[in-house]
C-alpha cells in the first residue's frame, strides 16, 4: 500500500507487456497507468486503469476501503488507458457516482451506460466535499482530449493532472520524484511522451499553465510517470520549457538513404558543422529509427536538416512518414535545412520542400543536392552549407 497524503493511496500499476503505446509509440521501458484513490469519508477514486493491466485492482481498492463502497469515481480523462475499467468499477459499485464535465458524459455515453441519477456533471471551478478533502475541478480542454480537466485536492495541495506532467516508463520501484534518478531514467521518455503525445496541444499546455498559475501545487500525481512531492517544480518547468518549444542549441540530422549517397551526405554535414563549432549534433537514419525518437530530438534541439534520396518522383516513403508525424507534432522555432540526393531528378528534396510548405514550417532556401555517387568534389559546396545554417542557428 503506497500512501501519498492523509487518506490518498497510489493504486495504479505498471505496464510492461504493451509493446507500443495506443498500437503506434514504442514503449521499451513500459508505462504505468497512475490512478488514486481518497479513502475519505466519501471514497473517491481517480481515474482508472487501462483493462487487462492489472487483475488485482479492484481488490486493491477494496482492501483499502474495508468492506464500504465506493462513492465517487471522477473521470479527469476518457481516454481508455485510463477509462476502460470504468465498466467493471461500475459492476463492482454500482451506486457510485461518476464526476465529469458536460464533454465526459456527451463521449462517456460512446462507452458506457451510466443511469442518469449517478452522474454528477461539475462545472470549471466547481467543488466536490469528501470529509475531510474538498477537490475542485479545472477544465484543461486538449491536454489531452477535449474532455480533459484536472482534480485538485484544496486540503493537502494535490493536483491530479491526468496526461499533463506525464511521461513513458514503468515505476520501477520509486514511484515518487525522490525515490528516482530521474534524469537517468525518465526525463529522454517523459519527453518522448510529451512530444508525440501532447506536443501538438502545447498551446493548450499553455492555457492549462495560465489557469493553474494561482494554485498552491505541494504534489502531483499525474496519470503516468512519477509522482512529484519533493520537487514539482521541476516538472512544471520542463512542460513549460517543451510547450513554449524551447529548445537546446544543436542539430539533428536526418537522413533516407537507399545505397549510401545520402547518408554519406549527413556524414558530411555533420563533420562539416563541427568545424563550425556546433557540438550537439545528432545523426539519425530515419529507416532504423521509429519516429517518435525523431520526434523527440527534433523537440530537443534548435537544429533540424533533412535529406532524402529521390524515390519513385518523391522523397522517401519514410521521409514522408517523418514529415507526416512533423504536421501533426508541428514543433516550432527550428532553423531547417535540407539536403538529398538523385539520380535522374531532384524530386527527393523538391517534395521535401513542397511538403515543409504545405505544413508552414520555414527552411533555408539553398539546399545541398548531389546527383549518383557522393564524391568528395560533389560535396565542395557543404562547407558553405554547414556554414549558412550555423550562422542561421545563431
Ligand atoms: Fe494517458 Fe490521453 O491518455
């Protein structure tokens, strides 16, 4: 039994059979599912689990409560890796009542059937008596779903934060922020998380951010990841780092390369930066590497240049799936630069370019091709490329 404050127990689990996170998002180090529940003179429980996950869950919370019923289960997010045990706590309470906003039960009534005299529908701000913690709600709408909101516990300053302030891997012993060795072992996935799963939503981070800010936060027990008592801090300013797309000076190289002229274009790139005096440089061939650690480095770092090789009159497909995640992920304030290579046309980085376009996301103009094999005189003209875009990163 794992107690986190006066009546709060972390009773969620750890995942480390899912191979990839909502069937896209590699997850070698596992993920846990965090959901709490107040043991208060009106039990709460938030959130829930992913089903399957964990067998003994529902005799872990009725261990706790010793025989009384559940009260309250309060919905902060539908996403199923949270919700889809809702149906079998419903069977095993079925006189609770499920706290959610007006968006929960307009999607909650796609899942489950939930008699209309056991929702209790609250409103932004709205507050919730257990005894002795008195919770109030904050719609933080897109982060990650449009449903979302935060609980917050007034009595001992807990916020519940649902997917904000998560991160990939499992809790592998420590489940609080100092127990852990975090930037060993969590904060490259936290980021990983952040990037893939909520990037896209950073401006509504921000808007989550401004609502908060008047909040007295000693602990957050978010719905994945550790739990932050000692430092919260810190996790609160990395989420602020990532969604204002802050980044570390340096570069990622990305490469499609189908017989090495390509990717011995990104070797030269990169040496060629280096002498530039550029030191975080990052080279990845986007055929080995899943994009979602791209994604990440792509977040990571100020720098981004991406070559192609020519394919069927387009880049490659997996460049493409690259620039594809980049739409939807659209980080921001990245100097870009381009390079590729062909042999009877240039079309790898004209669609290259067409397709940064089409997704608003700026590039130097000048880009450096080569057509057949890389030569080291087909390559004179990357040291002035290495030397444009070190300037441009400045
Ligand atoms: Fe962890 Fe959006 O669910």
């Amino acid at each position: 039994m794992t107690i986190i404050s006066n009546k709060v127990h972390y009773v969620g689990t750890n995942d480390r059979k899912k191979h990839l996170f909502e069937n896209n998002w590699p997850l070698p180090y596992g993920v846990s599912y965090n959901t709490y529940l107040i043991a208060d003179e009106h039990p709460a429980l938030v959130d829930t689990l992913e089903y399957g996950s964990d067998n003994d869950y529902l005799k872990r919370i009725d261990n706790i409560l010793e025989g009384r019923p559940l009260e309250y289960l309060i919905i902060n997010h539908l996403e199923p890796d949270h919700s889809s045990m809702i149906g079998e706590i419903l069977r095993a309470y079925p006189q609770v009542t499920v706290v959610g906003n007006c968006t929960t039960f307009k999607l909650l009534e796609n899942y489950y059937s939930v008699p209309a005299e056991q929702k209790l529908e609250v409103m932004d701000g709205s507050t919730l008596n257990l005894g002795h913690h008195v919770l109030t709600f904050a719609w933080v709408p897109w982060v990650h779903w449009p449903e979302t909101m935060v609980t917050y516990d007034t009595t001992d300053k807990i916020l519940f934060s649902c997917d904000a302030f998560g991160g990939f891997g499992s809790l592998d012993g420590g489940i609080f922020d100092d127990q852990i060795d975090f930037d060993r072992n969590y904060l490259t996935e936290m980021r990983r998380y952040y990037s893939n799963i909520v990037g896209k939503w950073s401006d509504k981070v921000q808007l989550a951010f401004k609502k908060l800010a008047g909040l007295e936060i000693k602990i957050i027990c978010p719905s994945h990841g550790p739990i932050w008592r000692e430092n919260p801090a810190k996790v609160l300013d990395l989420y602020n780092k990532w969604s204002t797309h802050q980044a570390e000076k340096g570069v990622v190289i990305i490469y499609a390369s189908m017989y090495g002229n390509t990717e011995k274009m990104a070797d030269a790139i990169g040496r060629a930066l280096a002498e530039e005096g550029i030191k975080n440089i990052h080279t990845f061939d986007v055929s080995t590497t899943h994009v979602s650690y791209l994604i990440n480095e792509i977040w990571e770092y100020s720098g981004l240049i991406l070559g192609t090789c020519a394919y069927n009159g387009q880049m490659h497909p997996m460049m493409h799936h690259l620039v594809h995640e980049i739409s939807v992920a659209n980080p921001q304030n990245k100097t870009i630069a381009l390079f590729g290579s062909s042999s009877w046309n240039a079309a790898g980085v004209r669609t290259l370019k067409k397709s940064l376009t089409d997704i608003k996301q700026p590039f130097l103009e000048n880009a450096l091709e080569v057509s057949g094999v890389t030569t080291d005189e087909k390559l004179a003209g990357v040291k002035e490329f290495a030397k444009a875009f070190a300037e441009a990163l400045k």
